[in-house]
C-alpha cells in the first residue's frame, strides 16, 4: 500500500454506499508519484515517493524547508 514518505497519507477506509443502502467496504488510495527533487545544499537530486499535495508545497518552498517545517531530517525519509 502506497504511503506518502513526507506527509505519511496513507489508504483511508470507508463504505460503498449504493441506492440499496447495502453497506460494503472499500478504501480510497492518496495520489502518490515518484518524485525527484534536486535539493542545492547537498548538491545532489533526492528520489521520493510523495502525494500530490506535498509535491506542490515542495516546489512552491523547497525541500528542506519543508522538513524544517514539519520536524523532518533527509534522515527519516528512508
């Protein structure tokens, strides 16, 4: 099961819910894409496996102030 290294966005779970109203189980998977950043104070391109969502605010502030951010080190994403 696909889990976002950066957010941690995993599989939710929930029900089908048809016109019968017979409830049964399923579950909805996040959008996860590889996903290679260069980060300029390493040097160097970093390979991850992210949602769509943490890829944009990424791009939008760069890698690692992202982790700052969120408390993360390049560290806890392997």
């Amino acid at each position: 099961m696909a889990k976002c290294q950066l957010t941690g966005k995993g599989p939710q779970f929930g029900n089908n819910r048809p016109w019968s109203r017979k409830a049964t189980r399923r579950q909805w998977q996040p959008n996860i894409q590889k996903f290679t950043v260069y980060v300029p104070e390493l040097g160097r391109t970093v390979k991850l496996r992210a949602s769509t969502a943490a890829m944009r605010t990424v791009n939008k502030i760069g890698l690692q102030a992202y982790l700052h951010k969120n408390g993360l080190t390049l560290r806890d994403l392997t």
